[in-house]
C-alpha cells in the first residue's frame, strides 16, 4: 500500500480555509440539504419516464376550502329503467341478449313461441267471415223490409249479429295490434307462430332473468334495461348544513369502494322532507360529463362547493416532501432523449377527495403539465444526483 505524506504546511492551509469560510457546512447532512435545496431542475431519459409510467395532469381550479362533505348514492329516474315483459305467455325460442349490451329502442331481444297465438289468429279470420255474412243478411233484411215483405224484428236480429261481430272484429284487431301483429296480413293468410319482445328504451342491459326454453307469463320479467344518459345523484343533507346546500352548485364526488376518479355534478332539486326517519333531506344532483364506471345503486362520497373562490388544485399524489417543504415538478422541456423538469416549491392548502389546494411565491405556468405520476421518483433522483457531485 501506498503512503501518502502530507507536509505541514499543506495541513496549515486547509485548516486556515476552514476557519476563513463562514459558509461551509458544519457537517456533511448539512452539506446535502442545502445543495439540494439550490437544486431546481432534474431529467429523465425516455426509457426512464417509460419504466416508472410518469404522468402529467393540469393544475385545476377547485374550491377546497369551503365545501360540505355528504354521502349520497346513484340512481336512475323510473322513466329510463324498463322491465322487457312479453305481452303473451309462451316459452323463450330465442334469446339475444346477456348483461352489459347496449341496445336501442324497437330491437328484438327475445322471440316467444306459443300456439294460442295461432288461435288467436284464427279466431281473428273466423269473425271476419262471419262479419261478412252478417252484413249480406242485414243488406237482405232491410231490403225486405223496405218492401214489406219481410219482419223488421228479422232485421232488428240482423242488425244486432251484425253489431256484435263488428265489436269482436275490433277487439280482436286492437290485440293483435298491441301485439305487433298487422290484422291486414292475417287477412291475407300470414299467419305467425312467434312473438318478437323488443326493448321499449335505448339503454344497457343489465339483468336477464330467463333462459331459452324457458315459459314465461305476461307479467315475467326476462330481463332490465337502464339507460344512464340521466344518471343523477341522490345526496343526504343533513340538518345542519341543508342552509348552505342551493341549486345549481357543482359536486365533486367519487365512488366509495372506488376513489381513484372522480365525476362532477350539478344540484338540480332539493327535497322538503326528511328521509324516512332520519334527519336528512335528499338533494338532487345531475351527472356531467363522462359516465363511464357509473351504475344505478353505487355508493358515493361528494363534495358540495358552496363558496365562490376557486384555488389551485392538483392530485395528492402529485405533492412531494423534503425536509420540510413541499414540492410540484412541472414539465419544460426536452433535449435530445432528455426531458427535463423544474422543480418548483409550494405551500399544500385543504385537501379533500384526493385534491390538495397549491400555493407557490412564482406564477404558475399557463396551461403546466404537472408531474402527477413519479414525482416521488425525480425527487429521490435529484438527491442522488446531489450526492454523485
């Protein structure tokens, strides 16, 4: 091993620098922390940003300071729900459906069979002729009459047959009308055996409760349909906070045993009773934008912005720490393979659903692509790159 001598003035030097500069760190932690804290940009190379999955997202104006916090559920007004029912009992031949298919209105979701439908028909083109043949009799009896060579009760007879087939013929024309049968084509021996059950609304299925082969009666049920284009939110308020609660505030809400995206609504009706037996009025809110990931029943946690001021809003995950102080590291630019970004010091403000109000002592870009995704990444590179130098 080699021996390295130090002469003594040598030692003297570094020892008077020491002494002479009032600026050096005492130790080496304190060394660090302070070249850290001058630090204010970092990059990564592409493969970098690809391995950690690095996201941007905009800085958003949120109101997180004067909100009330409710619960509330999703639910789908009675009008844009259906129960497909078959208008005539008989047993499933086909079934054209499974949960989760979107359907339109007037598409065939299912085809019944029943052989009372043929009677039925039958029935229809046996009171036509005997129609017929009552109103030739009825022709002739008043003909008879007119030249008093007949009875008037024979044509009072005629007329009253006459009179009973017609009604039959019309009853008998509005069912298998209901029924999506045209009486013409009965007429003209197009006699049908099965039944096609459309969707009366556009809309997901999302129950079906029958099986080919399966008989069914008018009144069961073979499957739902729910159209979420009117999604709405039921929201308890309670006592205490109901005079702060007024149409047309916006609502921030995420799903309960789904936090990780949140949808925005607006108030559009508040009830004038309590729920049942608690102390809670239901307010209504209307669902804006995309729907996706939404169903009739889920449970929510929202939000209701009641004040006016809107601040500077970006996702938790987005806030980093050290040594006290809190940063954002925002996107500004790239260089080659390189792409850097500044790091910049906030102040974290409220925090709710997920969202934390931002502060900082310089503007904020316009239109800044945030680091939402692997900032806690850049930060742990920043120090390392520190420490290298």
């Amino acid at each position: 091993m080699k021996k390295i001598l130090v002469s003594p003035m040598f030692l003297g030097l570094i020892l008077l620098f020491s002494c002479n500069n009032d600026k050096t760190p005492e130790n080496k932690e304190d060394s660090e922390q302070n070249a850290v804290a001058n630090l204010t940009t970092v990059s990564l190379n592409k493969e970098q940003i690809k391995t950690i999955g690095l996201q941007y997202g905009p800085i958003e104006k949120k109101d997180l300071s004067t909100t009330v916090k409710v619960n509330g559920i999703l639910n789908v007004p009675n009008q844009n729900k259906a129960t497909i029912t078959s208008l005539f009992p008989g047993t499933i031949r086909s079934l054209n459906i499974q949960p989760g298919n979107m359907v339109r209105k007037g598409q065939v979701l299912a085809v019944i069979v029943n052989p009372e439908l043929v009677q039925l028909q039958q029935q229809y083109l046996s009171v036509n002729t005997k129609l017929n043949l009552a109103e030739l009799e009825y022709e002739r009896q008043k003909t008879l009459v007119e030249g008093n060579a007949g009875a008037r009760k024979y044509l009072q007879q005629a007329e009253t047959e006459l009179k009973n087939l017609q009604a039959e013929k019309a009853g008998l024309e509005k069912q298998l009308s209901t029924l999506g049968i045209s009486p013409a084509k009965i007429s003209m021996g197009n006699i049908i055996s099965s039944l096609p059950v459309t969707s009366p609304i556009d809309g997901t299925v999302s129950k079906v409760n029958a099986q080919i082969g399966t008989f069914v009666d008018a009144s069961a049920a073979i499957a739902e349909v729910v159209n979420n284009s009117q999604l709405h939110l039921d929201l308890f308020i309670y006592e205490k906070d109901l005079p702060k609660v007024k149409d047309g505030q916006t609502i921030h809400f995420t799903l309960t045993n789904n936090p990780g995206k949140e949808y925005d609504a607006t108030i559009y009706s508040i009830g004038t009773s309590f729920e049942d037996e608690s102390k809670a009025i239901v307010a209504h809110a209307m669902v804006k934008g995309d729907k996706a990931g939404l169903i009739d029943g889920m449970n929510v946690t929202a939000v209701i912005s009641i004040g006016t001021a809107l601040s500077d809003a970006i996702p938790d995950e987005a806030i980093v720490s050290n040594l006290g102080k809190d940063y954002i590291f925002i996107y500004t630019g790239e260089k080659g393979d390189e792409i850097f970004y500044k790091r910049i010091e906030v102040i974290k403000g409220p925090t709710d659903l997920g969202y934390s109000e931002v502060k900082s002592l310089e503007k904020f870009p316009e239109d800044a692509r945030v680091v939402v995704k692997g900032a806690y990444f850049l930060l742990a590179k920043m120090i390392n790159t520190d420490e290298e130098e």
